[in-house]
C-alpha cells in the first residue's frame, strides 16, 4: 500500500472457528471490496479442516489461508499467525476480529494514522456498539463532529 509515497506490506490476521464461518465470510468480503495492492489477509481456521474454505479463500490472491485441527486459543492462534512467512514480511500487522463489517478505508486510515504517529507501536479503532446506544442519541448525532474531529 502506498502511503506518503512509500509502500508498505500490510497483513491482516483473522482467526475464526467453524461455528463462525457465515460471519467471517462476510467480513472478510466486506474487507476485500476495499483491499489495495500491497495487502494480504492471512485467515486461520482455529479448530477444524475445511475443503469448502480453502477452495473459497484460494479464490482471492491477496488470501492466505491456514488450517489448525486443534484450537489454539485466541493468542495461540494469534501466534500461529505471527510465525508465518507472510506475516514476517509485513511493515505492519493488523488484527481484525472475524465479526466486523470494516470500513472501505479502514485499512488505510489504521497504516496511515500508524505511520504518522512516529511513538505508536500499537493502533485501534474505536468501536460503537450502535445497539446499545439509545436510538435519538444516533440520530440526533449522526454526521456531528466526534470527540476526536471526525
């Protein structure tokens, strides 16, 4: 991806269970409709061995898709991932939970705010949970400035 005029290598973990499957699928659709050069999404079935996965993911390039027959755990898993050549080669790792429909820029917006921001190590968005957040307060309030500006 390039940012600034320089281009980084970004990875995206995700892990998922096979009860998640529907979920993670659209996730990481809604991931894929704003994915650019330079990214790649390494998913890890925690648990489990699916022919149907690995021929859907293998349909995307920028996919790389893992199978574990024992559940590593959500850090076991995590690690599973960190050790992968794929993930080695990053500039910048990203940790998406299977269960998120991303913005189309929240890839960018997370590597761009990383990047700039020269003491951060670690970045993450903020997440409303709109159902429970009283219905006048999103209306009254949707297109305000934030707290933040944005």
């Amino acid at each position: 991806m390039l940012i600034d005029g320089v281009e980084y290598h970004i990875n995206i973990l995700i892990l998922l269970m096979e009860n998640e499957i529907e979920t993670t699928i659209h996730t990481v659709e809604t991931l894929l409709e704003g994915i650019e050069d330079g990214v790649t999404v390494s998913i890890l079935l925690n648990g489990g061995r699916l022919k149907e996965l690995h021929e859907l993911f293998s349909k995307s390039g920028c996919i790389r898709y893992y199978e574990s027959e024992i559940n590593l755990g959500v850090a076991g898993g995590r690690n599973y991932l960190l050790q992968t050549a794929e993930c080695k080669s990053s500039d910048i790792v990203m940790i998406l939970d299977n269960d998120v429909v991303p913005p189309m820029d929240y890839v960018r917006n997370l590597a761009t705010f990383l990047i700039k921001q020269k003491d951060a190590g670690i970045v993450g968005a903020i997440v409303a949970d709109i159902g429970n957040i009283p219905y006048r307060l999103v209306v009254n309030h949707y297109g305000d400035t934030g707290f933040w500006g944005n």
